[in-house]
C-alpha cells in the first residue's frame, strides 16, 4: 500500500534540545574553573595551605563534572535525529546531572575525611598569601555562578508556558545546568569558609577553624547533592506526579462515559511528557478526538491513544 506525503504524519523527537545559552556559558565557566585550579595548586604547594590546595583539587573535580555538563549539551544536541533514541536525547541532561549530584556527594565525603584528618594534624599555613589566593578563587566562583544562572533564566523564560501542575515546576529546568550551578556555589561556598578559616586562624590562632569550616562545607555539598539526585532519579525513572495523572484522567472521563484503563506518563525534555493513555468508552470516537481533549496539557508533546469500544449496554446516552 502507497501513502502519499508519509512524512506529514511523522513527527520529530526533539523535545526542546534546550540550553544553547547555558551551554556556551559552562564552556567558559571551565576555562575559568581549570585556570583557578591550577593557580590555588600551585599556590597551596607554596604557602603551604591546605586548605587551598584542597580548594584546588575540589576545583578539580569541579571542572571534570563541568566537564560532564559540557558533554551531555553536545551529545544531546549531535543525536537529536537519531532514530536509536526512541524519544530523542531530552534526558541526556538529566543524566549528566545525576553523574555530577554523585560526583559531589564523593567530594563531600573526600572533604569531610580530610578536614577529621587535619583536626589531628594541624598543617603550618603562610595566612596573608593563602589569604589573597582564596579571595581570588572566591571572585572566580561568583564569576562562574553569574554565568551559569544567566544562561539557567535565559533558556528556562525561552520555553515558559502556563502549566496545569505547579507541583511539576522543579522538573521545569534544566538539571544539566542546575548540576554545574550547584559545583560552583559548592566551590564559592569553600573559598568562603577557607577565607573565614584562614582570617581566624591569622587573628586568633583558632587553626582548628580550617578543618571545622572543611566539616561544615561538606555538610551543606551533601545537602544539595541529595537534592538533585533526588530530582534527576525521579525523571530518569519516570515519575509522573499524581496531581498529573489524575488531571489527565479527569479531562478524558469527563466526556461520555469513557475510562481510562491505563496511563503511562513520562518525561523527555526538560518539560516535556510523553504518554500513552487507553480508553474504553461505548461511544468510541477517532483518537484525534481524545488528543483535543488534552489538548490544554500542551507539555503532552508525545501522545498515543488507544480506544476500545465497550460492549454491552451504555449507562447514558450519546
């Protein structure tokens, strides 16, 4: 059998390769993060501190899950077209986030094992270089953190639209993004705390402040850790909130005597949904139909229905 013009009715599996703007931001957010590494490793050796050598190689693993950020953008976007990705690559982001939320939970544990060692033994410190090195570090993670959330609100107000479950907004961003913002407001956070130790173990000679700061950081970087792993492994494993669910049932068994006898829904974008929905009605109609029923869901991007006709007498009329 020969259909004419077949392509019309294929769709695209794009789903909003978003983050043109966050992407080309994290690239010059690692150029940033590798020159300031380098800098507080060689500075650390040399003064002594290691505190900043430790904020060195924190920057370190910062750039590598950057890195990662940096990776997803590109591969998302080189296999937007193909076909092996059965709805399209909306979810390498969310996986690169995730890669990076573990990435952090281990540099929270390397910091807390560190700063439990040095409670035991204290490192002599040159405080005022230390000092202007951490300032500086501090400067570059704010820098970085600018640019990342310019590059987070340009690409989220890019795709805003009204949304039937403010429940879901948290899903509306970009994780990939959300992940390399969270390495430099953890990385700004320890310039903080490494300044905060090193001025009040200059003026008062609290050098047990260095590894209390280290504990603290480690702390609030598992706190944002487990709140992104969190949010990533809900997309990945595909939860759909119950408000969405019953939203969706609710505006197909409004009509007729029709009933929903299965629904899956999942995410593939960065707020876009796929689903499948099967109905059983005694007054079946062509599944365009039901796809303008949901029509107001117009994060639904992928929809497929199923109708089966109901046997029996119907409990109303047409």
């Amino acid at each position: 059998m020969h259909i004419d013009n077949l392509d019309q009715w294929q769709h695209v599996h794009h789903f909003h390769i978003e983050g043109t703007h966050g992407e080309r931001n994290t690239r010059r957010v690692i150029a940033l993060t590798l020159t300031m590494m380098i800098i507080e490793i060689g500075a650390g050796t040399a003064f002594g501190s290691m505190a900043l050598l430790a904020d060195g190689w924190h920057m370190g693993t910062h750039a590598a899950a950057l890195g990662i950020t940096a990776f997803a953008y590109a591969y998302a976007r080189r296999h937007k077209d193909n076909p092996r990705y059965s709805f399209g690559t909306g979810k390498v982001g969310v996986l690169g986030g995730f890669a990076s939320a573990v990435a952090l939970a281990v540099i929270a544990l390397v910091m807390a094992l560190e700063s439990v060692h040095r409670f035991f033994v204290p490192v002599e410190i040159h405080f005022n270089q230390a000092i202007g090195v951490a300032v500086v570090g501090l400067i570059v993670n704010i820098v970085s953190a600018v640019m990342l959330h310019a590059g987070d609100d340009h690409d989220h107000h890019h795709h805003e639209h009204d949304d039937h479950d403010d429940h879901d907004h948290r899903h509306h961003r970009d994780h990939n993004l959300r992940a390399a913002y969270l390495h430099v407001i953890a990385d700004a956070l320890t310039s903080v705390l490494a300044i905060v130790a090193l001025l009040t173990g200059k003026m008062l000679g609290w050098v047990w402040m260095d590894p209390m700061m280290g504990i603290v950081g480690a702390i609030l970087i598992t706190r944002w850790s487990i709140g992104l792993m969190r949010d990533t492994s809900g997309v990945l494993l595909d939860n759909a909130s119950d408000k969405k669910i019953a939203a969706i049932k609710a505006a197909i068994e409004a009509d007729a005597d029709n009933r929903v006898t299965d629904l899956h829904i999942w995410q593939v974008g960065s707020h876009r949904f796929a689903a499948i929905v099967s109905v059983v009605t005694h007054f079946p109609q062509a599944p365009e139909y039901y796809k303008r029923l949901l029509s107001p869901f117009d994060e639904l991007e992928h929809l497929s229905i199923e109708v089966n006709h109901a046997h029996g007498e119907p409990c109303l009329t047409a």
